[in-house]
C-alpha cells in the first residue's frame, strides 16, 4: 500500500511466543526480511552478486529501528553506512500469539543504498522469516520464499 | 589457513599463584567500557579440577565434534559465566562508630544483586579442588583465546566477521561485520568468544594487538607477578616461548584433542609427594588428571600424554637439581626470566 510518498508492507503470523529480546547468550529474536534487487530486474535469490546487489529491509523484533541493508553475495549483507538510506520506520505488536508489523519508508530512495518505489513498475521481491527463541533461527538459518512480484500501482 | 607469523604463549603453571592480576589488567584495559562486557573475563583464572568458566566449558562441545551444530549448548550469562555484583562497602565500612550503631545486615558484607538460582561466576569453585587432606590438590590454570592455527570460530562465522590476521596469526572479530549469530561461540571448544548482549555482538581476547604491533607483550602476560608468560612468534627460534616448546619440549597444548591447534601452551605443574601414611614417590595433583587437560597432538592417546607429562616432570626435576648443585641450566635460565624482555620477544 502506498500514498505516493510513503510505501507500507503489513505483516500478520502467527507466533507462539514474542521472542522479542537478544539479551543472553541463548535468546533470539524474530525477524523478517524482504529482498529486491537494488538496480538490476533479476538477481541471485541467496544475497545477491557482485554485479547485482540486492536491496535488504530487515526487522527484528529487538531493533529500535529495522535496517536498510546492502548486499552482493553470500556472506556479504551489511546495513548501509549512509543515514540518508535508514530511513524506515514500523510498527509492531504481538498479541495472543499474532505478530502484526508494519513497514514503512519513503518511496523514493534515501540514497543510492536503496530502491526506489516508482509507481507503474514492477520489481522481484522476496521474504524471509526467523523464528526466534528456542529455534535460535538467525543468519542462514531462516524460512526464505523464491522471488515474488511486487507491482507499485 | 596459512599466516605469516604465528603468536605463541607460554605459560608456566608451576609459578602460577592464582592472583588474578591477568585477569584485571585485562578486564580494565578491554572489557569495562559498557554494561554488556560485565560478565566477560578475555583472560580468566580457573581453578583445576573445577568447572572453568564458563561453567562446565570443556563438555559443551565445538564445531569439531558435534555434528548438529544447532545442538550445541549457548549457555546464560547468569548460569554459565556470571551475573557480576557489588557489595555494599560503603555501608559496611564507612559508618560512623563502626559496627555497634549498625543492625546485623548493614555491618555484613552482602553482594547486591544477591545470586539467585543456579547462579554462577569465573571464579565460583575457586580453590576447591580434589582429595582429601593431606592430599587434597588443585592449581590454577589462566586462559585467554588460543588464538588457533585453526580456528574453528572463524569457520562457524557466516559472514567472514572473524578472521586470523596474516601478520601475527591473531584471531578477531570485526566489531563493524558482526551480527551476533554467535555461531563462533557455538563453534569455539574453548568458548572463549563471548556475546555482548549490549552491542549485541560478539566479542573476544584481541592478544593486545595494538601492543603486539609496537613489540609489547600482551597485558596478562607483561602484568603478571609470577612472571609465568613466555610470548614469541611460533618461528623465532632466539625466543623463549620457541626453545620450551620446541626444543626443551616441556609445554604442552590444553585439550589438543579438539583439533584446534591453539597457540596458548602450557607447562604442566608439579606438585607435593601423596602422605600415606608416608610422603610417597606420587605426585599430589595425579598425572592422569593433567594427561585429560594437557597434550601435544590431537590423535595422542591419554597413555601417551601421561608418558610425556611424566617425561616433562623428568626434565624439570632433572635441571632443577642441577641448578641446585651450583650448575648452569638453560631450561631454568629460560624459566627463571630476569627481565620482560627475556620473557616477551615479539
């Protein structure tokens, strides 16, 4: 959903527990990602390549912020170093075992770190969940979805 | 993983008296600065036999044994390494009048907050040991990251945020490229990598690095009393650290069985004559207790290593009494340093 300045993404699953903390050796959080490829139409699912990086939106449910990221390859992800590109903002809630989050940022990018939301285009896009707390999923350790469709009408 | 140079430490357990001061001179150069580096001892001080620290590290498993590495056991900092606390020194020992004007609970030294549960610390059995007296026994063992050969840390990390520097052979992890995975912690037998729940990611022993690089010793080995370090590069054969591995032979790696190749050695302590009813020709601390820490390669037996500590005790007690004939001894020269520069050759 989009207002012409701001795109929102709404999340909702289901989630026994709020593992909500990275407090201790042993806590994990939950988390979920979305990939688009940050120039090129197509890219390699896992991270990306050198030649056609992708465009990461992480959540965890322990971040004050999520995190724009960057990445051109396995092993590669990290969150972009301009503060012009973290400009996402969200909401999040659990209750009675339902996650409910929220993802916003402006349509246009905040650098060239980031994707542009152009309305009339179409972009790849992909998901990927962790689940937190005694599945200690993070890193690669995770749910992914192969490349989605995302129309900005 | 091939380097250019490799640091080594030796450290003498014979001189070792357990004092701690490695620890604190490493605790307030590295790991003081925020709340999430409470509960971290880079270089720690256990108390063998004992439960180490963290607790019970030597079963919790690495990469090199466990196949489900997912099954490998993150143990709580409250648990497994230690909620730190405070006493209330102010209460107990700056009142007006002393303890009469005091209730009972404001003149006792009480730690704030209190340990609950199954609580735990790095030095939580120290001193506690084995036998029964006379012959009860225990010695100290300090342990810093061993900065391996093969470092599984750096082989559990996904993101190449730990790496073994080329220069010295140093291992460390990159405070920018961590994510707090802590699969390194997974991997590690050692668990000398610890998370900062803080920061929210991993942290570990830098061997002073930035000393390292002016030729200064590390803080545990330059502050220590008993002067117990021997620190030099695996191939300066003008060092002490390469003469008591490589030639004297008497330093020995700690749990080489976990295919790491670490680079702290350690020379295994001798100990006073068993009393039953008489002294007797056994040794205090039994060989077989060492032989479980201590060892020289990874596919060594545990006959073996008792052979070889026995030979080590051969050799020290053979020197030593040639010293005290009025003899020279190199071994003892090298163990007796007159300076820190005898001692740190890097």
């Amino acid at each position: 959903m989009h207002n012409g300045n701001d795109i929102f993404f709404f999340y909702q699953w289901n989630a026994a527990t709020e593992n909500n903390s990275v407090a201790d050796y042993p806590i994990f959080a939950d988390a979920i990602a979305m990939e688009i490829p940050l120039f090129t139409e197509e890219s390699i699912l896992c991270m990306g390549a050198m030649d056609k990086p992708v465009n990461i939106i992480f959540w965890r449910a322990d971040l004050p912020v999520p995190e724009n990221i960057v990445a051109g390859g396995m092993g590669t992800p990290q969150i972009s170093p301009d503060e012009a590109s973290q400009n996402i903002r969200h909401y999040q809630k659990w209750k009675d075992g339902i996650w409910d989050v929220i993802i916003t940022r402006p349509m246009a990018a905040g650098s060239e770190n980031q994707v542009s939301f152009v309305r009339g285009k179409n972009y790849r896009i992909a998901f990927a969940y962790w689940k937190g707390g005694a599945y200690a999923e993070r890193g690669g350790h995770k749910i992914v979805s192969e490349w989605q469709y995302l129309s900005i009408r | 993983m091939p380097v250019q140079k490799q640091v080594r430490m030796v450290a003498d357990l014979n001189k070792c008296l357990g004092c701690h001061t490695c620890t604190m001179a490493c605790k307030t150069m590295w790991t003081d600065r925020n709340k999430g580096q409470m509960h971290m001892y880079w270089n720690n001080v256990e108390t063998r036999p004992g439960k180490g620290y963290p607790k019970d590290w030597e079963t919790q498993g690495g990469w090199f044994n466990t196949k489900d590495k997912n099954s490998i056991l993150l143990a709580s900092i409250n648990e497994g390494y230690g909620t730190p606390w405070e006493y209330n020194y102010d209460q107990v020992l700056k009142t007006n009048g002393g303890d009469a004007s005091e209730s009972v609970s404001e003149s006792v030294l009480t730690p704030s907050p209190r340990p609950s549960g199954n609580a735990y610390a790095s030095n939580w059995d120290e001193d506690v040991g084995e036998g029964t007296f006379p012959n009860s026994y225990y010695f100290y063992l300090p342990r810093i990251c061993n900065h391996c050969s093969d470092p599984p840390c750096v082989d559990a990390c996904p993101r190449q945020a730990v790496y073994k520097r080329k220069e010295d052979g140093i291992v460390l992890v990159d405070q920018k490229r961590c994510r707090g995975y802590r699969y390194c912690i997974k991997g590690c037998p050692y668990k000398k990598i610890y998370y900062n729940p803080e920061e929210k990611i991993s942290q570990k022993c830098i061997f002073c690095y930035p000393r390292i690089e002016q030729h200064k010793g590390n803080l545990c080995a330059t502050q220590c009393v008993g002067r117990i370090h021997h620190v030099g590069f695996a191939d300066d054969t003008a060092s002490g650290a390469y003469k008591l591995v490589n030639i004297w032979k008497v330093a020995l790696r700690l749990h080489p069985e976990f295919k790491t190749e670490p680079n702290v050695f350690y020379i295994p302590p001798l100990s006073p004559p068993v009393y039953s009813p008489q002294l007797t020709e056994d040794q205090r601390i039994p060989v077989e207790v060492l032989a479980n820490l201590f060892g020289d390669t990874s596919d060594q037996t545990h006959d073996q290593r008792v052979e070889r500590i026995k030979e080590i005790f051969r050799i020290i007690r053979t020197e030593r009494e040639k010293v005290a004939k009025g003899e020279r001894s190199e071994l003892i020269d090298i163990l007796i340093p007159h300076s820190e520069a005898d001692r740190i050759k890097v």
